[in-house]
C-alpha cells in the first residue's frame, strides 16, 4: 500500500531534514535567537516527521503480513492488529496537519489591570499576577514585571509583564496562555468588608504575543517619549534619576511605560517590546473584523469584554465559563498549577480546528 503524499506534507518534511543539518551545524549556536527559533520550528515538525514514518513502517508491514496470511493463517492476527492501527494514525496525523496558530511560538506580553471593585480589585490583580508568576515559574520560563502600579493595600492597579519560554519547548508562552485574555471575576469576602459579605470584582488580563523585530516597524515621529523618576516603596531599589520611560503611539493613542531598568535606555528598549507587541495585536484584531465572522480568528477566542472565568472562594471552586470547566483547587490553581484548566481549553480549540477541517 502506497501512502499519497501531499505537496505541503513533502515540504514539511523536507523541512524538517533541512532543520535538523542546520541544528547540527556548530555555527549555527553562535546565533542564540535564530537557533532558538530553528529549534522550536523542528520541534514542531519532529511528531509530524516521527508519524508519517510510523505510517509508512506500518503499511510496509501490513502488506507483508497479508502476504504471508495468504500462504500461513498465523500471520492474520498480526495483519488484523496492523490494519486497526492504520487508521489511528492516520488520524493523529490530521490533527497534527491543522493549521496552526502563527502565534504559537512565541513570547508573549501580559498585562493585568484592575476593573470593578475598587482595592479589591486590584488585591485581585496581584493574585493573578502572582498565579501567572508562579506558573512559568513551574515550566522553567523566565518572566519579567516590566512595569505597574501598585495600590495601598498591595494589589496592582495596573501591571505589564513579560514571560519567556525555554528554548527547547515545542511551543512558545503564546500557545498555552493566548486564552487568558478576558475578564477574570472572583467571588470572596475583601479584607476591606467589616461585615464578612462576599463581594464580586473583576480584573482584565490582556495577552499579547511579543513581536519580531521584522514584524512591525515603528517610525520614532510617531512617538512621544516622556521620562519620569521610577516610583517605588522606598530602599536601594527605587532610582533617584529620570528613568523611567513613558512611550506614546500617537497614531493610535497606545500609552505603554517601563521603569524596571535602571536606566532610562533600557526602560525605552523594553516599553518598545511591549508596544510592538500591541501594535501586532491591534493589526491583527482590525483584520479579523475586516474579514468578517467567516475567518476564524487566531488572536482572540473571546472577546475581552466577556466573563471569561470565575474565581469562587467560599467554594474553593474555579469555572471556565467558556468551556464549561469547573473544579474545586482554587488554592492550587492561584499558587501556578493551571495546565488542567489551560489543557481543557486546548483541547476544545483542537477540537474546533479539527471539525472545521472537516466540515462538521
């Protein structure tokens, strides 16, 4: 039996052959970001490469064990088993074929900002910092505050930071935390309530995936740059310069500001990481409505303005409203365990892409 190769499948794999001389080229390392990302590519290509072989051994052997069951009735159960696993792989490798979120690889830019609820709104904000944190943490990623504004009871009014995958992962940040972006609600008696009420409040969480340099370029005309002295709790860590940098897009109004860095060169160079990576998110939105409901978007599955989870204290219990997952770890969950919850909304995603490439 003869495998029917497709001209996209034929290019990946000769992709693939073409990655791995190139990762075993010494002088390639000598160039840590383009290596990582030749890396991360042949990662992703690696189950594809891996499956069509397995394909290929299995009907080479399902011929020969129907040749030899023709001459020796011993050999028939071997063909049988052989034949029940041509169709599961050939389904494995449908779904490792669905497009793929361009995005996938990447880092990603997060941003937390307090909503409805006042202080304990922002109290809420530093707990999901704090999960997020926790969870690269976890998977050996490296994350980064890059700025924010704290409240006066410890929250955050507002917080950006940037979270790095390792270079040997087969997806970048962006595949496991591109469906966070939403308003995250938490039900829980506020420290600020004398009367032991459970209160309602709410933050937004935006997740951006950090742009290549190639991706987007930003004319310095369009930008108004404000330095400002960095704010802080007080001690060694708080700057007594003009640091802190403060960029402003005028073409499209977006204001984002660094003071992590103690000087103000390294501030700008990280504000423009951030700023790159909303203007690649702003394009791409605008495309998405521009292209109507029949093009299925890549950035967002919800819209930022819909609930998109629950965080219940009383009950222990976490729901994701979007794909009807609940549990009762909430503890857990705050403390960076989250892949149960980030799995469930995968897979649905997985499940979506699939039925669409099907026509179901």
């Amino acid at each position: 039996m003869t495998r029917p190769v497709s001209d996209a499948l034929d290019s990946m794999l000769a992709e693939h052959a073409e990655l791995e001389r190139q990762l075993a080229d010494p002088s390639v390392h000598a160039d840590q970001a383009n290596a990582r990302k030749l890396g991360r590519r042949y990662a992703q290509l690696t189950p594809i490469a891996r499956t069509v072989r397995e394909l290929e051994q299995v009907h080479n052997d399902l011929t020969a064990a129907r040749e030899l069951a023709a001459e020796d009735e011993s050999f028939a159960a071997e063909a049988e088993e052989l034949a029940q696993r041509v169709p599961v792989l050939e389904s494995r490798l449908t779904e490792l074929l669905l497009p793929r979120d361009p995005h996938d690889g990447s880092d990603v830019v997060m941003e937390i900002k307090s909503g409805e609820g006042g202080e304990e709104s922002a109290l809420f904000a530093g707990d999901l910092l704090r999960m997020y944190l926790r969870y690269a943490e976890r998977h050996g990623w490296k994350a980064e505050v890059l700025d924010g504004t704290e409240s006066e009871l410890g929250g955050y009014k507002d917080v950006t930071v940037a979270i790095k995958g390792k270079a040997d992962d087969t997806d970048g940040v962006w595949a496991r935390l591109k469906f966070e972006g939403g308003v995250h609600r938490v039900q829980r008696v506020p420290v600020t309530e004398s009367q032991g009420r459970i209160h309602t409040s709410a933050a937004g969480v935006l997740v951006f995936p950090e742009a290549e340099d190639v991706e987007v370029d930003i004319d310095e005309r369009d930008l108004r740059v404000d330095v400002f002295r960095s704010s802080g709790k007080g001690g060694q860590g708080v700057n007594t310069t003009d640091s802190a940098v403060r960029l402003t897009h005028l073409p499209t109004g977006i204001v984002v500001s660094c003071q992590n860095e103690r000087s103000q060169l390294q501030n700008k160079a990280r504000a423009m990481v951030v700023l790159k990576a909303r203007l690649v998110a702003l394009a791409e939105e605008k495309a998405q409505q521009e292209a109507s409901a029949a093009r299925r978007g890549q950035i967002r599955t919800v819209d930022r303005s819909e609930r998109v989870r629950t965080y219940n204290f009383p009950e222990s219990r976490i729901s994701d409203h979007r794909v009807g997952y609940k549990a009762h770890n909430l503890d857990q969950v705050l403390d960076g365990d989250l892949d149960n919850v980030l799995d469930a909304l995968a897979e649905a995603d997985r499940a979506e892409r699939l039925a669409a490439s099907t026509g179901a």
